[in-house]
C-alpha cells in the first residue's frame, strides 16, 4: 500500500516534468523505471545543450565590448557561430575567423580564434539589439545570448592637457566587485600599465616598457579610475582601460585619446592690464564641474548641470569686481590686474570621463602704459613750466652780465685816458716832445 502511494507521488511529479507530447506516463512498474530514466536524461540535457538567454549588457556609445563565450579553447572540430538579430555576422571554423559582408560592422569586429569571444568596438546606438553565440560540435552544443543596449554619452573622450599637468581618467565603476579585474593599457600593449584583480589581491602599476611612467601613475583602489601626473610629451596616445567581472559574461572597454601639448604656462602681465587663463576646453559638457583656485581659496566654479557661474571676491576681497568666467570655455578673465595678483592659479576640470587639473604661473609687473604715458606727460608738463621760470631769470641774469661787461669796459677806458694825459704832461713840464 505504501509503494503504491509513494509511486502515485512520483508518477504525479513526473507528470509536471515530462508534458510534451512523446513522453507518455504509465502507471506500470516496469514502464515507470523506463520513465525514470528519460527524466534523468531530460535533467541531464541542459548540461549539453545549454541555453543561457537575455544577458544585458549596457555599453556606452563610442567605447568597446567585448561578448564571452565562457569556452577556454575551441576545439578543432568546434565551429562558432555568432548573430545579430538573427543575422549571422562572424564564426570561427578550423581556426580561422570569418567575417560575414556587414556593412553596418565593417572593421568594428574582432574574433578571438582560440576562445570564440567577440568583440566590438567604438560601439554605435544602432548597434543595439540581441546577438546570440552557438558552439557546435559533434560532442556538444551551448549557446548564450546577450542583449546590448547603447547609452548616449556626452563625455569627451578627447583630452588636450599641458606638460606638467596630472589627468585622471575614469574607469565608470563605481566599485571593483570582488571577482572584478580593471587593466590599464597604453597604445594597444599587451602588458597592462596598471592593473586591479581583487580576487587575487592584484593591485599594481608599471614603468612601462621604457619606464616613461616610473612614478607617474596612481590606482584609485576604489574605482580603478588611472592618474597620470607631471604628464609629459610622451605620453600622448590612446589609453583604453578594459573591465571584467566574473559573474558576468562580456568586458567593456573605454578608450581615451590624450594629447599633451610643450606650453608656457607662465603669464606675465603689466599691472593694469587684463589677462585670460584658458581651460583649453572648446565647449563645456553637460556634466563638466570646473573650479578655479588661487592658492587655497576658490575663486570661480560653473556647474553645468546646474547651469551655475559663481564668482568669489578671493581673499580679503581683492579680486571684488575684477573677475569674470567664460559661460562656454570656462576660462578666466581677471580685469584691472594688480601687483598683489601675482600667484599660482588652478583649474580643475572635472566629467564623468576625466579630471584635469592645470597651474598658471601668473606675474603682474611694472606699470601700464597708461600710467607710463601719465608719467612722460607730468614729466613733460614739469619741464615746461620748470624751462618758463626759469628762461625769464636766465634771460635777466645775461643781461644784468652784458651790462657789468659795459660798465667794465668803460671804466678801462677812462683809466687809460687819464693816464695818457698825464705821460704828456710830463713830457710838457720836462721840455720834451709831445706826442
């Protein structure tokens, strides 16, 4: 009575498992360990033929995702087949990688030969949709299926920074997951500049291949997000950054094209003059925070977003009315400069892609031209009034001189005349000749 009720039970959970129309239930006890059997090969089957469906995937536009297969290696007698939208688009057979004639792919995609992992770069919008993987082989068959959805990104991915300056470039994770690992790539090298591996407690930078980074590179442990500081010329190259997580079947990747410019960042202006420190940003995105420093104290910030400009007067008050900001650049204008303005200025610049941080060395010196212009007129109009007072009394002073002169040249005279008149009466009183 037991065995009946018990395989009662188990006819009615078979029932439940067994519903297509080829599998048929018969209470009898030999025909009940036949369908004992099927339903172990049915529990068995997903283990070769495994469908995996709906992975999503978010990629923002412009930036790299790469689609596993989970396969270690194909084997020779695998084939690997990949489809967008049910439209094939690359498979690899006999270990080579062929690229169906896709227009809307063309040289965006990149087959690894040995795992079937595909990838697909600077990722477009309309690339959105269903792309589905089948492994197939006369030993097994799996398939997995991902949908990839684009996002619209309005962060510049383009970077024009100074010798000097330090760029961080974000990696977009918030936090590295347990199983995550993020590496840094310089120019497409094969060694990483800098990698995180949490789950075996990697967490290194390298010198690079000629050491043009010793000492410049800095992980965020948090994020993974790469700082580059006193960046120089050589530093300039495409910088991609790839993320991967166990748990989960693709890698993202994100590129940064950065471009580091030999530029005097030291400005010297005449007191008086106006002097603009420029961010080198054609136009502000809509995410952009930028801060201006002088010193420690914070001069001006713009929050796009929130489409704020904000002005400060700096400490005890002297930039008050002076400064003013670029609404698209950024930049700032500092009016009517001043001796006491001379310092060390910074701009930060930060997006959801990057943050740059700029000095300015400023030097305000000397006087303006105007003031010298004022100097040369008061100087000219001293002069003037001086050489008017003065031309009177010279005049007066030559003359006063002329006439001394006469009166001296009179008195000689008479001297001589009386002298003259006395040698002749000499002459008269002794009887001699006169002349």
């Amino acid at each position: 009575m037991e065995d009946k009720k018990f395989r009662d039970v188990e006819i009615a959970a078979l029932r439940k498992t067994c519903r297509s129309k080829d599998c048929y239930i018969s209470t009898d006890h030999n025909s009940l360990h036949h369908i004992m059997k099927r339903a172990f090969l049915l529990f068995l089957f997903p283990v070769f033929v495994i469908g995996v469906f709906g992975e999503s995937v978010s990629v923002k536009e412009g930036d790299s995702v790469t689609l596993h297969t989970d396969a270690t290696e194909i084997k020779t007698d695998e084939e690997v087949e990949w489809r967008f939208n049910s439209t094939r688009i690359a498979r690899v057979t006999g270990n080579k990688a062929i690229y169906d004639n896709d227009v809307k792919f063309k040289d965006r995609l990149q087959l690894d030969i040995q795992t079937g992992d595909l990838k697909i770069s600077n990722f477009r919008i309309t690339d959105s949709g269903l792309y589905k993987f089948e492994i197939n082989s006369p030993r097994v068959s799996s398939e997995k299926t991902f949908r990839v959805s684009g996002v619209r990104d309005s962060g510049v991915k383009s970077l024009s920074v100074l010798v000097g300056d330090s760029v961080s470039l974000h990696s977009g994770v918030s936090e590295i997951q347990r199983d995550g690992v993020i590496r840094w790539r310089f120019e497409h090298l094969n060694t990483p500049v800098a990698e995180i591996s949490r789950k075996v407690g990697i967490f290194n930078t390298s010198d690079g291949p000629d050491g043009r980074f010793r000492d410049r590179l800095q992980l965020e442990y948090l994020t993974g997000s790469l700082t580059i500081k006193n960046i120089g010329t050589s530093h300039s190259g495409v910088y991609e950054v790839e993320i991967r997580s166990d748990s989960r079947g693709y890698t993202t990747h994100k590129s940064f094209n950065v471009t580091v410019s030999d530029a005097v960042k030291t400005v010297s202006v005449i007191e008086g003059e106006s002097v603009t420190l420029p961010t080198n940003v054609t136009e502000i995105q809509t995410d952009d925070l930028i801060q201006w420093m002088f010193g420690d104290t914070v001069l001006a910030e713009i929050h796009k977003t929130a489409q704020r400009f904000s002005i400060y007067d700096g400490p005890d008050g002297r930039f008050r009315d002076r400064l003013k900001l670029d609404h698209q650049t950024g930049s700032l204008i500092i009016n009517n400069t001043r001796i006491t303005d001379s310092g060390v200025y910074e701009v930060k610049i930060i997006s959801s892609r990057h943050i740059i941080n700029r000095r300015f060395t400023v030097i305000v010196s000397g006087l303006s031209p105007a003031a010298v212009a004022g100097i040369v007129v008061a100087v000219v109009a001293v002069v003037i009034l001086v050489t008017a007072a003065v031309i009177p009394v010279v005049i007066k002073h030559r003359r006063r001189i002329a006439e001394l002169e006469r009166q001296k040249s009179k008195s000689v005279t008479c001297f001589y005349s009386n002298a003259d008149i006395k040698a002749e009466v000499s002459k008269l009183s002794s009887g001699a000749p006169v002349s």
